[in-house]
C-alpha cells in the first residue's frame, strides 16, 4: 500500500520536495500523485500538505503542518546493537552514521548524524536486526496537535 493525494491538492508541490525516494510527480497547481511502487509510507508528504491532502495506505488523513521538531525519530538501545550498519545503510535522506567511540564497549554505534533530514519513515528501525530501534516522538512533543 502508499499514501495516496485526494481532491484537495493544490499543486503547491510541498509534496515533492519532502519525499525522501521520489514518489510524487505533478505539474504546479495541478493534483499530484504517488506512485505506489515507489511509496514507502514515511509520511513526510502528509505532515507537510497545507491542504490535508494527504491520507495513509487505510484512509486515514495525515496530521498536517506537523513541524519538523514535532516529527518522531529514532531512538537507540545500543544494548543488543551488533554495529552491523544496517540502520545507516537503508537510510533513504543518509540522516543516520555510524559513530566511533566506546559507549556500552562499541568500537561504533549508531547515531543520527544529520536529526534535521529524518523523515520519520521507520526503515532503520525495520532492517535492524537485533530490533535495537524505536522511532518515537519525545516526551515534550507527543501532545502536538
């Protein structure tokens, strides 16, 4: 399944920028579309809409003008982390690096090198293969209407 743009697109094309893998094509002020194939459900194309054009893969429209500060992002158990770079590796906006150092007794460890490009799609989380990721909001922004 994808997003998927209804009636109330504007054409502003805020959309398309913010798609990570380039799914969204449209003319300026016209209604653009997602192409399902190519979709990966992050939802930064919602998040940014000012119209609520935007709906997940059920239906259900995406909360809009959500501030990127307000966006979830990963959250690391470096306890069971095997420093296999997974994570970094299936990044599709490169916001996450292995950093060097000790913490826990990792020679590496992940780390968001770049918090300002996550766009909240979940990847890292989902190819992790010690589950050692959460994308999670802080504790200050859950409440963000």
């Amino acid at each position: 399944m994808s997003m998927a743009i209804g009636d109330k697109c504007i054409g502003c094309t805020a959309c398309v920028k913010a798609c990570p893998v380039g799914a969204i094509s449209g003319e300026k002020k016209s209604r653009h579309d997602i192409d399902p194939a190519r979709c990966i459900e992050c939802g930064a194309c919602g998040r940014l809409c000012p119209t609520g054009a935007v709906s997940d893969s059920q239906g259900v429209p995406v909360v809009r003008l959500l501030p990127r500060a307000a966006w979830a992002k990963p959250v690391f158990d470096l306890r069971h982390c095997i420093s296999c770079a997974a994570c970094a590796d299936h990044c599709p906006v490169t916001c996450l690096a292995l950093s060097t150092g000790q913490p826990g007794g990792l020679a590496c460890w992940p780390s968001q090198s770049a918090p300002e490009k996550c766009v909240s799609c979940g990847l890292c989380a989902f190819y992790c293969p010690m589950d050692c990721i959460a994308i999670r909001q802080s504790a200050g922004e859950r409440n963000h209407p």
